[in-house]
C-alpha cells in the first residue's frame, strides 16, 4: 500500500490564515563559473524572488512570435479547443493553454537555452514543462487578477510538492506602468500563506478568469506589503520576467488602449513532479498542470524563424 504523501505546505485546511517558513531553497545551485546569470542578478533572484531580463529576444524576434500569437488568436480551431480562457465580462481571449504542446513555434521556445538554460540553473536539475500558455490583456477591457501564490495552487490542487517550481514571462508588447503590468511583492516567497476556504469542485473553471480561493487575506497582504513593498515588472518587448512559484503577486485592469500580450511558460524540476492534490478534489485537466509527461527538456540554443 502506497503512504499518503506528507503536506508540508498544508492550505485551505483551516479558518484563520496562518503563515508558515518557506522549507525550500530558492536557487539550487551556486557554482557560478557555470552560471548563465551575473553574481548580481543571482543574489537579487534569491532576496527578491524574481529577476527581469531586458533584451533576451531581439525585435525580430519578437515580430515573429508575435505573428504566431495574433494567428493563434484569430484560429476558430484554438478558441473551441476547451483550452482557451476568456474574460469573465468581455468574452474577449484572455488565455491560451499548452502552447508548449501545440504549435511547434512555442515549442521550441520552451527549449530555448536562453530562458529554460537559466530556469534548469535556478531550479537545480532537469526540467519539464508544468504548464504554458499565450496571455493577453486587451486595451480598455483587461481584467485584474487579484494577489496569490501559484505554488499555493499548484500543491493544493495540482499535487505540487515542493517550491523547485518557476515562471517564465516572455513580454511580446511593452510592459509599462499604466497598462496592467505583473505586480510583485518582493521576499514574499520567503513565506508561505495557508489560505482559507475549502476548494469547490472543478475550480479551474473559474478561478483561471477570477480567483477567489487559494488567495491571501487582506491582513497577510497588507503585512507582506509593509515589510516588503511592490514592485512592478517593466521592460521592454523582448524582456523575460522570472518569478519564483510561491512570491505574491497579481495585476490590475488595463484601462488603457495599450495592450499588453506575453508568452508564459512554468518549469518543474523533473524531480518534483505532481503527486495526488492535497484536497479532495480531482486533479485539474492536463493543459493546466501537467500530470503524465515529465520527460527532461531537451533545451538548445534556438533562433526565429
């Protein structure tokens, strides 16, 4: 008989939050002879939780991933497929699921040395691809997504068990301050915040337009704040945006006519791949969380087209 898998970052368990230690590392590796990241741009990944690369992709580049994007968008095919997520008031795209799977083009970005290369370093090991996706926030109607921390989902409901998980934001449009770009709360990662409120079934369906459970109260966000502060990821197209799983962060609505797009990619490493959730729920479908595939990437240097 297989043992129950220990929790050790248990949530939604309880009726009053409650903060816990963060029991894993944040970088796995420190022989910086080897690193593709500066002493610098390490030690500020490892205080801060996140690091924003300017100039990784070329404007060429970008011109070609943001083609695929906008004809990925437009396909009938890929909005009727059950993995597109739009937005809770406008029906407009708000998110396009396994891209990694998909479309040969993102594909190969998810092996692309230069982001997945850095993520296999901070991670320590080999990686897969948990989840990937394209994200839109249109002008004028993009939506907010409130604060959390996605390791906080993916170990309540995908099985997650440990914090050697990261995210990678490849910005294809200008992130600037007034058009909804990635909030961050710089250290949070260094806590974990048990939430509360038992998971409803099938909560993916809702909580990928607007997230209700899984998410900090109001008086865990306003200490993190004061302690911390926020920050905001800007950056040019072209930037990369690395985040570790379990820093708070969110975003506000874009009121603006700037849109703002991105290709998003989440690495595991393969040793930490999903057991059974830690809730008595059914695991989320696999274009979310990755439940059968975790093969090492294969990642080379890639150039587009």
């Amino acid at each position: 008989m297989t043992p129950e898998p220990i929790d050790l970052y248990p949530s939604r368990q309880h009726e009053q939050p409650s903060w816990q230690d963060r029991l894993d590392p944040v970088v796995y590796r420190s022989d910086l002879e080897n690193a593709p990241l500066s002493a610098q741009q390490l030690e500020r990944y490892q205080r801060d939780g996140y690091l924003v690369l300017h100039d990784v992709f070329s404007a060429e580049e970008v011109a070609v991933l943001r083609q695929e994007l906008d004809r990925v968008r437009r396909d009938p095919a890929i909005a009727d497929s059950g993995k597109t997520i739009t937005e809770p008031e406008s029906g407009a795209i708000r998110s396009v699921f396994a891209i990694h799977k998909d479309n040969a083009l993102f594909g190969r970005v998810a092996r692309d040395e230069r982001i997945a290369g850095i993520a296999r370093f901070l991670l320590g090991g080999e990686l897969y691809v948990h989840q990937s996706r394209m994200n839109f926030k249109p002008g004028f109607t993009g939506k907010e997504f409130y604060w959390h921390s996605d390791f906080e989902t993916w170990h309540v409901e995908d099985g997650m068990p440990r914090m050697r998980a990261l995210s990678c934001s490849i910005l294809l449009t200008d992130n600037q301050p007034h058009n909804g770009p990635l909030l961050l709360i710089p250290g949070s990662h260094k806590h974990y915040v048990r939430c509360v409120g038992a998971t409803p079934e099938n909560h993916y369906e809702e909580s990928l337009r607007k997230q209700q459970f899984g998410v900090p109260d109001d008086h865990s966000l306003s200490e993190m704040a004061s302690r911390y502060g926020i920050d905001t990821a800007l950056g040019p197209a072209g930037s990369v945006v690395f985040f570790d799983s379990n820093i708070l962060h969110g975003s506000n609505s874009n009121i603006t006519p700037s849109a703002r797009s991105n290709l998003f990619y989440v690495y595991n490493q393969v040793d930490n791949a999903l057991q059974a959730p830690f809730c008595a729920q059914v695991p989320r479908p696999a274009f979310v969380a990755e439940r059968e595939d975790f093969a090492a990437l294969d990642i080379q240097p890639q150039a587009y087209p």
